[in-house]
C-alpha cells in the first residue's frame, strides 16, 4: 500500500471515530447528538423543546459540537419566540438570550431581551414581571457588559415589587432582586434589600407565613453563598414552624423548608425537617387531610 494511501485511510478512520457510526459527533454511548437534535425537534410543545435545545446545546458545548450547538441556539430561540403564552415566552426567552450572552453571541442575546422586554410590558402579574426583569439584569450585566442597564432594570424591578399588595408576596419578590445584585456584584444594594426583606418577613403577623418567608431569604443566603448565615436563617425558620399550632399548618410549613433546604444543597437538614413534618402529621386526625398530607411528604423526599 503506498503511503499516501496509507495516510488517506488513516484519515478516513479517524474522522469515522470522530463522527460515530451514524454521522455526528456521539454523547457518551447513547445516541449522536445529530439524533438527539433530529428527535427534540420533533418535539410539538414549543417550550419544552426550546428546553430540551437548550440542555443539549450544553452538551454539544461540551463536546466541542460547536456548530450543533449554534444550531441548538437558534432553534430555541426560534421555538421560544413562538410561544403563544406571554410570561412562559418572556421567560423562555430569557434563558435562550443567557445562553447566547453565555457563548459570546452579544448582539443576538440583546435582539432576544429587546423582545423579552416587549413581552414583559404586557404581564400584569408584578411577581412574574420582577421575575422576567431581574433574569433580563443578570444576563445584561453578567454577560454583555452592561451593568448599568441591569442595575437599573433592578431599580425598576424593586418599584414593581414595592407595589405587590400581599406582604410576604412582596418580600419574596425583593428578595429576588436582592439575589440578583448580588449576582452583579452590587454588594451594597444587595445587602440594604435584603435585610430589609427579613425584617419585613419576621413581622409579618401570620406565624406560617413568617416561617415560609424566613425560609425564602434563608435559601436567598444560600444563592448569594453566604453559607453560615444561610444555616443560622434556616435554623429560624425551623424554629418559627415549629411554633404553628396547627399541626397540618406546621407540618406544610415544614415541608416547605425543607424544599428550600434541599434546593440549596442541604438534603441532611432537609430529611431531618421531613422527618419533623411526619411527627407534626401523626398528629393529625382527619385522615382524609392526614393522608394527601403523607403523600406531599413522600413526594418532597424523592
């Protein structure tokens, strides 16, 4: 064999390997990407397909696919500006334009907000509305170099927040923002919003609702990787539900810190409340409340 035709097939065998034996870069042992993406395609919900596109694109990332990945973007983009729903447009949109701000696609990921923006307008509920500008801010300021454009949709987002009519609706809406200048190293801005949002959640009248409020700034804490005073948040919120007098009330009260003590990493403490939530549901007698009380316990613990 001469050896440039020793060269050719070498060439040959090494691009086989690279491709997989059904043409496209392989993921692991399971299907190519390029069949991953055919079948997500076929996908009829819009937004669990700009979803799935979005998860794969990562994948493809990783995989060097960057040209699958590209064509992922765009697709989800293509999906998520389809949306007939107004907030799950606004906010499918908003995680397409973080992934192209995330891969350097600057100009395409403004182009995607200015329509995230668009959408935002026309939301009425001000809890949905702080959540679709605060995800805008972060992508602005972490990833297209705009932190004066995200630190004052925050400003605007804290208006909206301040004129949410139920309290603890309200602290869980500034709590959101606070997170997020956190997040645009708005230490400051972060610090004064929050402290405020937990000493509005610690007078809040209703003992439930002062629980479940403390526990959402507990796991704020946690995304803002403030560790020890996180813990010291959530040990309080442990405390405030295990003050309900109700048993069913408590006991949903601690089902729910330990929802938020999983999310942030604490599946330990987040058993251990579980447990908490079961002695607090023994003591419950209607067993037709009783029962589907079992039943969100078991689902908390999977």
């Amino acid at each position: 064999m001469s050896r440039t035709r020793m060269t050719l097939t070498a060439v040959l065998l090494g691009c086989a390997v690279a491709l997989g034996c059904g043409g496209g870069k392989k993921s692991g042992s399971g299907p190519s990407l390029d069949a991953q993406y055919r079948k997500v395609m076929a996908e009829p919900d819009l937004a669990a397909r700009a979803s799935q596109l979005l998860a794969l694109a990562d994948k493809q990332s990783k995989a060097g696919d960057l040209l699958g990945m590209e064509q992922s973007l765009n697709s989800a983009a293509d999906a998520a500006k389809n949306l007939d729903d107004t907030k799950g447009k606004a906010l499918t949109l908003n995680r397409v334009a973080e992934a192209l701000g995330r891969t350097g696609r600057m100009a395409e990921s403004k182009n995607l907000l200015r329509e995230v923006s668009n959408a935002a307008d026309q939301i009425t509920e001000p809890e949905i509305k702080v959540t679709v500008l605060t995800q805008m801010a972060y992508t602005y300021g972490k990833y297209l170099n705009s932190q004066d454009i995200g630190t004052s949709y925050l400003k605007n987002c804290e208006a909206i927040a301040a004129g949410i009519p139920r309290p603890e609706g309200r602290i869980d809406a500034l709590l959101e923002v606070a997170v997020a200048y956190h997040s645009l190293a708005a230490g400051d801005q972060a610090t004064t919003l929050f402290e405020q949002s937990l000493d509005a959640a610690r007078a809040l009248e209703d003992v439930r609702k002062r629980a479940d409020t403390v526990a959402n700034a507990a796991a704020a804490l946690s995304k803002m990787n403030l560790a020890d005073e996180s813990q010291a948040t959530f040990q309080e919120a442990e405390k405030l539900a295990g003050e309900i007098p109700d048993a069913m009330s408590r006991a949903y009260a601690l089902i729910h810190l330990s929802d938020k003590r999983r999310a942030s990493g604490r599946r330990a403490d987040a058993q251990k409340t579980l447990k908490l939530a079961e002695a607090a549901a023994d003591k419950v007698t209607d067993s037709s409340m009783r029962g589907p009380l079992l039943e969100t316990i078991d689902r908390s613990r999977r």
